[in-house]
C-alpha cells in the first residue's frame, strides 16, 4: 500500500520504540533517520517506499509500484543495517553491504 514519507517514518519510529534490543532500536533509528531524510528533501518525490515489517523498500517512483527492482534496507540484530538490491529472486546474486547507522 502506498503511503506518504511522513506515516512511513512513523511507522519505523514506532517499531523502533516497541523493540526491546538495544542493538536492533539503533540500527533502525539509522532507517528512520534516512526515511526522514527522503521525506524532508527532494527525494520525496523521486523515491517511492514501503514498509515490510521493520524494512525500509525503495524504488524508483517513475515506473508502477512493487514492479522493478528495489532497495531493501533492513536492521540487523548485530545493531548494522543491511542494503540489499532485489533485481533477481536468487539470494547470492543480489548485492548486498551490510553498514553501521552512522
């Protein structure tokens, strides 16, 4: 579903507030803070997103929704945050870095 920068960052804040693990409620303040980057800034209108769970999707809003490839930006339990490129639905073929929140 299809959803305004601002609810999404709300969103994330609250899954961030509810988590108990210290780690895990950093690596998604590091999520929330680049959502509300995107919703602050020109991006907003570039970019389209989603929330799956505790992940933050990403595309590209000139092509339909939920229909090319996206940036899955995820928190990690180790407090990192993964970015991972879904272009193919075979795992090892998908870039991936794994970052701290900073």
């Amino acid at each position: 579903m299809m959803k305004p920068w601002p609810l999404l960052v709300d969103h994330i804040r609250n899954v961030r507030k509810r988590s108990e693990d210290e780690k895990f409620s950093s690596a998604l303040l590091g999520i929330e803070q680049l959502a509300d980057f995107i919703a602050q800034g020109s991006l907003r209108d570039a970019l389209f997103g989603w929330t799956s769970m505790a992940d933050l999707c990403v595309q590209q809003t000139e092509h339909k929704p939920y229909s090319v490839a996206y940036l899955r930006i995820s928190a990690q339990s180790s407090g990192l945050i993964e970015f991972r490129f879904i272009d193919t639905a075979v795992d090892r073929r998908q870039w991936t870095r794994t970052e701290p929140p900073e």
